[in-house]
C-alpha cells in the first residue's frame, strides 16, 4: 500500500482526522470469500456426517461424571489441546466455518489503523505503545494495522512493540509468518521482531501482558468465551441449562437438560438486573473487559472492542460449520460455537474510572474511519470493481456485517472535558455516563 496522504496531524496541533487525506493510494485488495461475511442461518442437507472422537470422549466424561455446563462445553470443543477448534489453522477463512472481516478486505484493518493511530495523537502520543490483540486470528488484522501506521507515521513504530494473546501454537505460527515473513519459521516463536520494526511477543493470557500504556484490540474475540445459559422456573428461581448425553440414541449423540436444582452458577444472576424468562451470560467476556478497563485507569490507554451482539443476551448459542449454521452439539471439535455478546452487561463490569463509548455499529464505525473515501481511492487506482464493492457492501450493508457487528470503546475517564468537546471518532456526541451497578 502506497499512501501518498499527509500525516495525521495530533488533535493538540489543532487539526482533526480528514479521512480524505489520509486514503490516498493504491493497494492491491485482499477478498477472500465471495460469501456475505455474516454468520447467518443455512440448511445443512449438504454437510456429510464425520466421526467424531471429541464426541465420543464427552460423552464418555459425562457418563462417567454427570452432565456438564454449556461454558464447560466450549472449553472443550474450542481449546481441547488436540481436538479443539481454534487450536488448528482450518476454522476461519474461506475453507474453514466463517470469515472475519479483516479477511474480507484489507479496508477494515486499515480503517482500524487509522482510528488508532488518531485517538492515540489526541491523548498526546505516550511512549512507548504497546498494541495488545487479543484471539488475533490469522494475524491479518494487526498486519493491516501496521501497514496503515508505517505509511502513515512510520517514526511512531520505533515506540511500539505488540504483544498478542493466543492460545494455539498452531494461529502463533500463522500470526508470526505473516507479520515477521517467512525466515522467522524457526525462531523462537515467544518474542521476535516483526517486519515492520516492533517487536512481538505472545502471551496465553491477558495477565502476563505487561501493564503500562497500551491500545487493546478485541475483535470477534468475546463471542467464543464460555457462556452460561438460565431458564426462570414459573414458580421463580432459576435453572441452569446442562448438556447429558441422550440416552435413547444408539449413536453417541448430546442433549440439553434443565438442571434440577440451583447450581453454583446460578449466583451469577443475583448481581444482575435479569429481566424474562431466560438468560445468557458470559461472566469470562465481564472479566476481560474489567481487567482492559482497569489497566487502561491505571496505566493509560485505550480499548476497541469489536462484536456482534446487543445489549441484551437470550438465546444465540450456535455454531457454524463449513459457514452453515448446525446444531451446537453435533459436531463437536469441527464446528465454531458462539453466543452474541452482552454489551449491557459488560458496561456494568468495567471500572467506575473508565469511560465507556457505544455501541455503535460496524457500519457507523467504518463509515466515520474513511472506509467511502478509502473504497472510491482504490477504484480510482485500478482495483477490481466487483471485488472492491462487494468486499465494501459486505463489511458496511445493514443487511449482512454493518448492522449487526458493533463496536465499543473505552477510554480513562480523566479523558472527558477533551472528549465532551472532541468524542472519539465513530461513537456518539454525549459522554456516556455509566449506570451504577445494582
């Protein structure tokens, strides 16, 4: 990518973000599904039944130890050590169960770039950065990322170093070929320097990141995090849903069931408002969200949480196979599980010293970060009509990721009289105050 643009100038210099300027040049354009991108429904006549290891050893641990909580059953078929689904490099793509939109086009993470790079100029450009991503993928995000920064303030990169949260050896591997080339393969895969100056190094968890200043980057990442499912009984109280093994299926095969009494996760709710008759809750996702928050008071930075989700959670534990949607407890180690994210929830999670903004959607975002102006810039340069528009109407249609995908981001609370007057880019004109837990 060539950006022929002036720098982004700090919001101290007296200048605000001209998207304009900043998307000029060209770039070869990166579209790897000709899919809507959306995880939406889909019949699966066309999926062929497989043999299921993971199937038969969850239904073996449950004969033998009783039935298990739906957030025990994403552990296991997402990051079973062997079997898990994220632990191999086939579930996200074009060949795998869904595509993210950094894999649609490379417009998204340069979108991202941009946005982070402006709000970073506006708190005065601390040094040194550190770029935190969290369940990084494929890397194609953070590569998009650093592109965008090296032609936009390529100086700036002295100060950063990145430090990525992944669990899989497998994606480690992936993240460290695409963003260090393909003579690190034999390096030592914990720290090493990328093609674009800063060092990355990989951490299992968020709590081995050190804490100092830091851009937090979560995208699609909440969505896989364990959740817990509740039904309200009519005479009250609450149940929580299990998974059994059916017992009246000759082959191994899984089923819900409604627990008999309370179980432990059941005083989750009392320190929630929950209002119907059935709850979803990932207390995991509230978990990571308070520690980025309070990280973020203590030692600066900022938070960008990107997801689909609402400000509610019911019932949207699903999974998708070969980009159809599937029965949850079918193909267990060869189908993605999500559930939306709660947004309401994790607002009321973060630290009464962080600033909370959205959410607002990913078409608002993007549209506000200069995707128009960056999608017009490459159709002038050359690129593929037809792969440009669809790339750009899939990330921003209300009908496919525009509306559905949100995005949220936090800031110190010490950053309001600046933001009263200058919000962050993409989100509402009002600070948001954030209601008081119950």
């Amino acid at each position: 990518m060539l950006l022929k643009s002036r720098v982004i100038r700090s919001v101290l210099s007296g200048q605000r973000l001209c998207v304009r300027d900043v998307f000029y040049g060209s770039s070869q354009a990166r579209y790897f599904s000709s899919s809507d991108g959306d995880k939406s429904e889909s019949n699966t006549d066309d999926i062929k039944p497989f043999d299921n290891k993971l199937l038969r050893e969850l239904c073996a641990k449950i004969r033998f130890s009783g039935p298990i909580t739906i957030a025990e059953y994403m552990r296991e078929v997402l990051t079973n050590p062997i079997q898990g689904v994220y632990m191999g490099d086939t579930a996200l793509g074009a060949e795998g169960h869904f595509v993210t939109s950094p894999e649609i086009s490379q417009m998204f993470g340069e979108c991202i770039g941009v946005w982070l790079l402006h709000e970073w100029m506006k708190m005065g450009s601390p040094s040194p950065l550190q770029i935190v991503e969290l369940g990084p993928g494929k890397g194609t995000l953070m590569n998009d990322v650093l592109r965008t920064i090296s032609q936009l303030k390529p100086k700036e990169l002295e100060k950063m170093s990145l430090h990525l949260v992944e669990v899989s050896s497998t994606m480690k591997n992936c993240q460290k070929n695409l963003l260090c080339g393909p003579s690190s393969e034999d390096k030592d895969t914990q720290k090493i320097r990328t093609k674009y100056g800063p060092e990355v190094t990989w951490h299992e968890s968020l709590r081995t990141v050190p804490k100092a200043f830091s851009i937090y980057i979560a995208h699609e990442f909440l969505d896989a995090l364990p959740i817990h499912k509740f039904l309200k009984k009519k005479e009250g109280g609450w149940r929580e849903v299990l998974i059994d093994v059916d017992n009246e299926s000759q082959e191994p095969k899984l089923r819900y069931i409604i627990s008999r009494n309370e179980t432990p996760s059941c005083v989750l709710i009392e320190k929630t408002n929950a209002i119907g008759p059935e709850l979803e809750m990932c207390p995991q996702a509230g978990l990571v969200c308070k520690q980025i928050s309070e990280r973020i008071v203590e030692y600066g930075g900022i938070g960008l949480l990107a997801d689909y989700g609402a400000n509610r959670q019911i019932d949207s534990f699903r999974a998708y196979r070969h980009h159809k949607q599937v029965n949850p407890l079918d193909f267990p180690g060869d189908s993605d599980l999500t559930a939306d994210v709660d947004f309401r929830y994790l607002q009321t999670q973060i630290s009464d010293h962080c600033a909370w903004f959205g959410p607002v959607t990913q078409a608002q975002f993007l549209h506000s970060a200069g995707i128009g102006a960056r999608c017009e810039q490459l159709l002038k340069n050359g690129e593929k009509e037809k792969t440009i528009v669809e790339a750009y109407n899939a990330l921003t249609s209300p009908n496919k990721m525009g509306r559905r995908f949100k995005f949220v981001s936090l800031f110190p609370r010490t950053m309001e009289a600046i933001h009263k007057v200058d919000p962050p880019v993409g989100f509402d004109n009002i600070y948001q105050e954030r209601k008081e837990r119950k």
